[in-house]
C-alpha cells in the first residue's frame, strides 16, 4: 500500500473518528431525556445519577395521558398542524404563479412577499390578535391555526423550486388541451414531491412547536398545545424530573421520526430549490 493511501485512510479514519464523537455529544441530551423518562420518580432524583434506568416504567406516560390531559393537547396539536397543511397547496399555487406565469406587478408583489420575511412575528402578534378577536376566532383552534396558513419564506420556497420546472412541459400540455388546474394538479404537483416533503416537515415542525400564539389567542386550557402543556409541568422539574422528560420525549420524538423518513426528500428539496 502506498504511503499516500496509507495516509488518507488515516485521515479518513481521523474524520470519521472525529464525527462520530461529535454526534454522541450532540445526541446525548436527546438519549439522556428518553432514558430519563423511564425511570420511576426516585430513580430519577438520585445522586449520583444513572443513564440507564434500573427498574424502567411507562407510569409518567400513562400520567401524562390519563391525569394530565396530555391527549387533549396532542389532538389539538394534531388539529393545529392539519389546518396548517391546507395552507400548503395555497403557497405552493403563489409560488406557481410567481414562477411561471407574467401578469403586471408580478415583481413588485413577490417583493413584498419577500418583505414580510424581513418583520419579526412578534410585531404583527397585536394586529393579528385584534383581527381574530374582530371575526370572533379567539380562544379557537381555527383562531390558532389561521395565521400560519400562509409564509413568505414558504412561498419564496415554492417558487424557487418551480422556476426549474422546464416551460416545454408545461405549454404541451396546453396545447393538449389540459385547463390551468389540471395542469397544476397533473404535472407541477407530482413534479414538486420533494418541496411538499421539504414544506411539509417544516409546517409540522412550526405547527407542533406552537407555543406563544397559542399561549395568547387561547383562554380556556381545553384548547392548548403540547408546548403550552409541557410549560405548565415546570414546576414538577424538581420534584419529578421523569414526568417532566416524559412529556419532552413526546414533542422530540414524532419529530424525529418524521425528519428521518422524509430526510432524502429534504435534502433533495433544499438542494433544487437552490438555498445552501
């Protein structure tokens, strides 16, 4: 073996060494919080601590659903993010329209879109409240739901990938006769899987992590998410830090399964999009 092979097979050996280090770092938070939920109340308040539980335990799930409401949350949760994709199909067909179709304005308008990603959520939270409140949708899930409908970064996200779709594609089909919705829903929609994987996961993600808004629109903690009910088991941190990583693992874990299956999509998305 060549002494220039010898060399970077140790190098590749160093890298490989050297990541494989810094994701057990990275992911033992995420280990230690999963670990930690299964372990009954006294296990988890002795010293020095154990990583492994001893005498592990679904009680604190079990708590968390039967004494807590965690399965209201979760539903609401789920509802939240349900109402949230319908919004999906409205950005993907303005990213169409911004991307293959010229009408007056068409620059002046996707500017402005771009500039709503310039102002910070937590200034359009008052006017947004008071509108809702106008319409009679507070402490709703509607009312929860509604101004995560629609994203300038998503739509800028939907156009950016649907310039590539080639022009040719689109124009035989017209002359076959296909109307603009067939074509949309035939041709564009199939062709831009990987931007729904991409928006998909990034809607679930704003949708399951919803925290202030819901905090603010919603009065009655029959309508609140998991966020919202995992701040309200603060307190149980000193005395029962099991129960407390019980409901984290909750909001960590879907998500983590959802990014892995739909992780090639994601990346696939990104990488035609033309974002870095």
């Amino acid at each position: 073996m060549s002494t220039d092979r010898m060399a970077q097979r140790r190098l590749t050996l160093t890298i490989g060494v050297a990541l494989a280090i810094g994701a057990l770092i990275t992911a033992f938070p995420f280990l230690w919080m999963l670990l930690s939920s299964f372990k009954p109340q006294r296990e988890a308040l002795d010293f020095p601590p154990t990583l492994l539980p001893v005498a592990p335990t679904v009680e604190h799930y079990v708590t968390l659903f039967r004494e807590l409401d965690f399965g209201r949350y979760l539903v609401n949760t789920l509802l939240v993010v349900a109402i949230s994709f319908i919004g999906l199909l409205l950005m993907a067909m303005a990213g169409y329209g911004f991307a293959k179709f010229e009408f007056r304005g068409r620059r002046w308008m996707f500017f402005l879109v771009l500039a709503t990603m310039m102002i910070p959520v937590q200034v359009t939270m008052i006017p947004t409240f008071l509108i809702l409140n106008s319409m009679k949708l507070t402490n709703t899930l509607a009312g929860i739901a509604l101004p995560t409908l629609v994203s300038g970064f998503n739509i800028f996200l939907f156009r950016q990938f649907m310039t590539a779709i080639p022009n040719e594609t689109l124009e035989a089909a017209r002359l076959d006769g296909a109307g603009e919705m067939r074509i949309f829903f035939s041709i564009v929609v199939p062709m831009a899987v990987p931007i729904f994987a991409v928006q998909g996961v990034l809607t679930f993600i704003a949708g399951w992590n919803s925290f202030l808004w819901p905090l603010i629109i919603a009065n009655d903690q029959k309508l609140y998410t998991l966020s919202v009910g995992l701040s309200l088991l603060n307190q149980q941190l000193a005395v029962n830090p099991s129960l407390q990583m019980a409901a984290a693992s909750l909001m960590v874990v879907p998500m983590f399964i959802l990014f892995a299956i739909f992780q090639r999509y994601i990346v696939q998305g990104f990488a035609l999009s033309g974002l870095k």
